[in-house]
C-alpha cells in the first residue's frame, strides 16, 4: 500500500482529498493534527481522542528531548506506547526552536567552540554566539548573560548557546544539560520517538529578518535536508532499530554519541517517513528556490514552514501561494503552525493537506469557545467572529448550552454557566470541556470541507 493516494483532485481549486497510510491507520485528508506538543494533547484523554475521531497529531521533537528524555522513550519502546497513542502522530525536528530562539541575540566578540553530536552533560562549556547571527536584522536584546530565550507558542522559554553549519546547541531548561541537535541526531531523536511522519531538521527563518538572512537559513535548510536524506540511508542499512553498535558505519556511530545504551523494547513503528520543509522567509524568490529544490528531493511529503510567525495573514497566504504551482501532486503537502479557521479554509484550495496548531486548545484554557455555526459560515466566505469568551459576566447565568448547533458532550450536558464557573474558579475541567469542544468543532469543519471537495463545490 502507497503512503499518500490522491482520491479526488477539485476542478474548482488546488484543493484534494487523500489518504495517508501508516503503521497506526489511515488519515483521510484534508485533516488537522491537534498539537500534542509534549505527548499530550492538552486537557485530553487518549479515550476522548478516539470519540473525537481525531485521526492525526503532532509531537515535538525538542520538547520530548528535554522530558522525558530520549532514554526513557526507548525504553518504553517509543511515544506512542508511552503514551498509550494509537493514531498516526507527525514529529517536528526540532527545526522551530532554531526560530524562536534566533529571534532574540546578542552580539557577542568571542569565537564558536566546535559542536559535538548528540547530549552532553552540564560542564564548563561556554558556548558562544555564532558570528552569522551578528547582523542588521531587526533584534530584540532582552538577554540572560549571553543565552537567548524565546516564546515557543507559550511553552518555557528554552535556551540556546549557538547555532552553526553543523547545528544547534540548546541547554535544557530542566537540569541545565546541553542537547545538540543536527540533521543526524534529530533523525535518530525522531527514529526513537517513533512517529510516523518526521520532519527534516530546519532553520525556521523568524520574523522580521532580512533577505540576506533568510537567504542564509534557507540554504543550510536545504543543506539539512540532504544530510537527513543521507543519514536515513546510512541508518537503514545498520541492523538495530534505534542507536547502533560498534559493527555499524562510521557515520551512523557518530551521531550515536549521545551516551544511551542499547535498547529491547520493542517499536510499534516500523515505517517512517521523512518530509522535506520549504523555507525562504517572506520573499517570493527564496520561497520559489527552496520549492524547487525541496520538491525534488527524495522524501515521502513535503512541508511549508517558517509562516504564522509574526507575518500577515496576507503575507502568510501569500508564501503558500508562491509556492502552490511547485507542490507535487503525488505527495502530501503539510502546513507548519497554522490552525486558524480562514486561514485553513483559503489555504484546503491552495492544495494544502494537513495542518497542524495549537490553536484549538490554547484558546480554550482562555476561555474562548468555538461557534459551529460561525466557524462554518467561513466555507462559504462569511469572515465573523467564531469565539464565545466564557469568562464574560453575561454568561454567569446563562442556563443555555455553550453552543446550541453543537452535538459535543460538552455542549449536550454542561451550560454557558456552569463553565463560566468553572473558569471563574480556575477549575481544571474547565479547561478540559472547553478544549473537547473546540476539538470536536475543527474536525466537524474537516470534515465538511471533505465533503465539500467530493461534491466539486470548493
């Protein structure tokens, strides 16, 4: 059985439906992968997954390093037997720390300490900036010595000690330990987490930066994704599943180094598949150079990242725009980071197959809780607001259900006023129930647009 099938190609848009096949089931496409960011989905039992009917979602690669840690995820054979997961489950490289955390520096006169691969342990080390990060580029100088923190979409704030042609030294925000990401090691990272889709390591360019600078990341982007492509092809002929042996190649041995003994648990993933990441920033030259280059690389799907980080929403629909006519039509084709109901509306007809975002229930632990009827209102072009803030005072007794077109549990059996309440009180169920319900309305959404494309209507 193939990894992706084109069932259906609209002859009103780009838009398709499709089926991605793997180990842990079918994902029928056009889909959205919920952020399981640390394992979890936040606020949702593995139980609600299945009655959600949520087919696909996405872990992070950084943050499962860092905890649980790669020796416990081999041990236990994996995230999905760790977590008890059985749907398909997409890994990011590690790729986004690299933006996040490039978008705040500091100049510093010292030189670059050659990077090892793998996990060091807390030393001495002074690890410095590297020098391609001393520039014009828009930066913000808000610093702790000399290590650069960064949001990641709300998570902690990890650090960074360089980043160079070879990779990225990060320092864990846990216990201080040094975790070096190259296209080797988040390779062997995304063989030992398990998930079925893994992505090339990348320099996700932040926002605003010049293009120069953008230029510069793309190229050691696509750089990356060779040596990923490479070491793949070097790992699959080495007779273990995860860190090898002494018998094993050179190359395969040196991205081992990460101080892990070897392992019997057994993976429930025997099938991996590697998709590629355009990058280029926000210029149509760059974007249409790393699409070219990208597409005709020898990886299972491809990904367009470095959007939705501080751009438009113009310019952002116009980087996937930039690169539509270069997509290739027997491959998947994965939107990083975006989850907004418009966004995701426009972009299904850009030939866009899945997404990924934590959107859904980040907002929900604010309190915000999606209107079927207005989120499905955005299909036929209708832009309203779809969020209901619970926390508002009008809803303190309001007996009515949080959404009267919505056939969720949360919806059948709790009021506006009751969750009110709860979010009042900072009540964890609270945060559960709202999150549910978002869940439940953005595969309602998929679904329909399915539909929609079955029935050439979009």
């Amino acid at each position: 059985m193939s990894f992706f099938k084109v069932n259906h190609q609209s002859s009103k848009s780009k838009a398709r439906l499709g089926t991605i096949n793997t180990d842990h089931g079918a994902v029928h496409t056009p889909a959205f992968m919920p952020a399981g960011t640390k394992g979890t989905i936040k606020g949702i039992t593995q139980e609600q997954i299945k009655e959600l009917k949520i087919q696909i979602s996405f872990v992070n690669t950084y943050h499962l390093v860092t905890h649980p840690g790669v020796e416990v995820l081999q041990k236990a054979g994996g995230i999905h037997n760790f977590a008890k997961y059985t749907i398909p489950l997409m890994s990011d490289s590690g790729g986004f720390q690299v933006f996040s955390l490039a978008q705040r520096q500091k100049t510093i006169n010292s030189s670059v300490i050659p990077v090892k691969t793998g996990i060091q342990k807390k030393n001495n080390d002074d690890y410095r900036l590297d020098s391609r990060l001393r520039g014009s580029d828009t930066m913000d100088k808000s610093m702790t010595g000399n290590k650069r923190t960064a949001s990641v979409r709300g998570d902690e704030e990890p650090l960074v000690e360089k980043i160079d042609e070879n990779g990225v030294v990060f320092r864990s925000v846990y216990d201080g330990q040094k975790i070096i990401f190259t296209p080797e090691t988040s390779m062997d990272f995304q063989k030992i987490i398990g998930a079925d889709i893994n992505m090339a390591f990348d320099e996700c360019t932040y926002y605003p930066a010049t293009h120069e600078y953008a230029e510069k990341a793309m190229r050691r982007t696509h750089t990356w994704l060779e040596r990923c492509i490479k070491h793949r092809a070097i790992r699959a002929t080495d007779s273990v599943s995860c860190f090898p042996s002494r018998q094993c190649s050179p190359a395969t041995r040196e991205s081992a180094r990460v101080g892990i003994p070897p392992t019997t648990a057994t993976y429930c993933t025997k099938n991996q598949y590697l998709y590629g990441i355009i990058q280029g920033g926000t210029y149509e030259d760059l974007r249409k150079q790393s699409a070219e280059f990208v597409t005709a690389q020898n990886t299972s799907g491809i990904a367009i990242g470095g959007v939705s980080v501080g751009e438009s929403k113009e310019e952002m629909r116009n980087q996937v725009k930039w690169v539509a006519p270069y997509l290739p039509k027997d491959r998947p084709v994965h939107l990083l980071g975006v989850g907004q109901v418009d966004d995701i509306v426009d972009l299904v007809k850009q030939g866009i197959d899945t997404f990924d975002c934590v959107e859904p229930t980040r907002v929900a632990r604010m309190g915000s809780a999606y209107q079927t009827k207005a989120v499905l209102a955005h299909i036929e072009g209708i832009n309203e607001r779809y969020e209901l803030d619970i926390n508002k005072a009008v809803n303190k007794g309001d007996l009515t259900p949080l959404d009267e077109n919505c056939g969720c549990s949360t919806c059948v059996n709790y009021s506006k006023a009751y969750l009110h309440h709860l979010f009042k009180q900072r009540e964890l169920l609270g945060y559960t129930l709202l999150s549910y319900h978002n869940l439940y309305v953005m595969e309602k959404l998929m679904e329909d647009l399915r539909n929609l494309i079955c029935q050439e209507k979009m």
